[in-house]
C-alpha cells in the first residue's frame, strides 16, 4: 500500500473494547484536528514507503521517553496498525535510567490502560553519566549512547527487528547544521539506519512530521507528559541553539524548513567537495563534443 491508502480518520469506527478506543476516547471532534491527524499519518506513511521501512520487519521495538513525539509516535503507529497499514507487532518500551524524580508509575499506568505491549527496564546509566562526565558539562550525548546501547539489548531480548524513534523534522535539521558548524561534515539522522552490528535496523517515522504539529496532537491527546529536564542538565545545548536559529529563520522565511528537509534528499555529489563521493580525479573533458 502506498500513502494514498490512508483513509480518513472519520471514515469508520474504533471497536469499543479495543486500545484505540480508549487512545482517542477525549479527543477534540473537530475539522481542525482530523485535518491534524491525518497529516501526521500522511508524513509517516511517505516516510515508510520512501525508505522501505516495512520491508521484512515483523515486530518493532517503540522507544517511549514519556515526551510529546514519542506518544505521538506510538499512538500514530497504534492508529495505522488498526486501519491494516502496519503490519508488524508493536512493543513500547521505556528505559527508566534512575534520574532523580522520575515517576515511575506514568507509563505502566498509561499503558496498561491502553492494553499497548510494553516493557520497562531499570538501569541506573544516570549515576554512570554523573560519574563520567565534567561538572558544568551536558549529559546528553553520554546519556544518550547508553540509552540506546539497552534498547538495543531490549530490542534483541524482544525478538524485535527494529528500533523505533520519535525524532522528527526539526531534530533531524538541528543535527545536520550540529554536524556542519561543530562536526565539520554534511550528516544527519537517517530516517533508516542499520546499527554497527548489523541486526537490527533504527527507523524514524516522524522524519517528515514537524515538531509543531506533534505538540499540537500531543495536547489533543492529553499525553501525561514527563518532561526532559529531571536531570538539569538542557540549559547551554549546542541543539537549543540551533532550534532558535532555524526558528529564526522560518519566521522571517517561511516555508525553509520544507525547502531544508527537501534539500537533504536531493544530494548532488558531483557539486561538493567530498572525492570519496565523486570520482573527480576521473573527470575529463571530451573535446570531440565542443560546439555541440
């Protein structure tokens, strides 16, 4: 199937019993909000069929942080499931890594209440990172290379083929000018990755959602959301400069966004500077098609 399958979200009823009844039990009934949702399963769905992400997967593992894009994700992922779009077997998962004052209770509640597959791992990787890193430093990228290290051991211990993230189309362009002002290389987050050991592929869906809309539908949705600051360590990031300059310009361009994500999927080798990507040295001219 291909994105154009999609049906409208108004067209059939939720079975009264079923998860997705109780997903969108309180979910405003308005034009404004269907138009909303089925843009979000539009985008998600252009995302499966351009970079193949259903093909061989039978049974994904959903990483749930407790934010705005990742319930969004499981809950788009839960509603194409139902419509017959996504045909592998969903489990949510969440890593709880001992920050102080996490609650512990939401996402098992929240879950359980949806009837949603799940599974909630404790591993204290945030005494690790307090351990490792500077005073006066950010956690993130430390942080964040543990997280993904378990769900990868998750992912394996669940029989999963993949790992499924909740980045979306502003996480992918802040990484790529990250990348281009600090790393000095043209990269970004794929929207298909295979992992270094080569068993397990990492999917984003979102990568053609924009973060605006996720927090619109996330507020729809009443998610309990469990906010990204319990560590103290997001004030200063390299990422929230990067979030305001293309914020910057948007507002006094708008549209660019599109035109950025638009430009990461139309590369041009041969107009770059990378030789390992184009045979430059190879690169001669045929004197016998002058005047032509």
């Amino acid at each position: 199937m291909t994105v154009q399958d999609v049906i409208e979200p108004e067209d059939a009823a939720f079975p009264a019993d079923g998860p997705m009844a109780r997903l969108f039990a309180d979910v405003p009934q308005s034009v404004s909000f269907n138009k909303l949702r089925k843009r979000l399963l539009r985008h998600v769905r252009q995302a499966m069929d351009d970079f193949s992400m259903l093909s061989g997967q039978k049974r994904w593992l959903i990483g749930l942080s407790g934010g705005k894009d990742s319930y969004g994700l499981l809950a788009i992922l839960l509603d194409l499931q139902w419509r017959g779009l996504l045909p592998v077997e969903l489990v949510a998962c969440n890593l709880d890594q001992g920050q102080p004052n996490f609650p512990k209770h939401i996402l098992p509640d929240y879950l359980s209440a949806l009837g949603v597959r799940y599974r909630i791992e404790y591993r204290d990787t945030y005494s690790v990172v307090k351990e490792k890193v500077p005073e006066g430093a950010t956690y993130c990228s430390l942080c964040s290379r543990l997280r993904r290290g378990n769900l990868y051991r998750i992912a394996r211990e669940e029989g999963c083929d993949a790992l499924v993230l909740g980045h979306h189309r502003e996480d992918i362009l802040e990484t790529f000018f990250m990348n281009l002002f600090h790393g000095g290389r043209l990269a970004s987050m794929p929207a298909k990755l295979l992992n270094d050991e080569g068993d397990l592929m990492v999917l984003r869906p979102l990568a053609y959602c924009a973060e605006e809309d996720l927090a619109k539908f996330a507020e729809a949705m009443r998610f309990p959301i469990i906010p990204c600051d319990l560590c103290g360590s997001q004030d200063g990031l390299q990422r929230n400069a990067m979030k305001a300059m293309i914020a910057e310009m948007e507002a006094k361009m708008p549209g660019r966004k599109e035109r950025m994500l638009r430009a990461l999927s139309h590369v041009n080798p041969s107009h770059l500077l990378d030789p390992k990507l184009f045979d430059f040295a190879n690169l001669k001219a045929d004197m016998e098609k002058a005047g032509d």
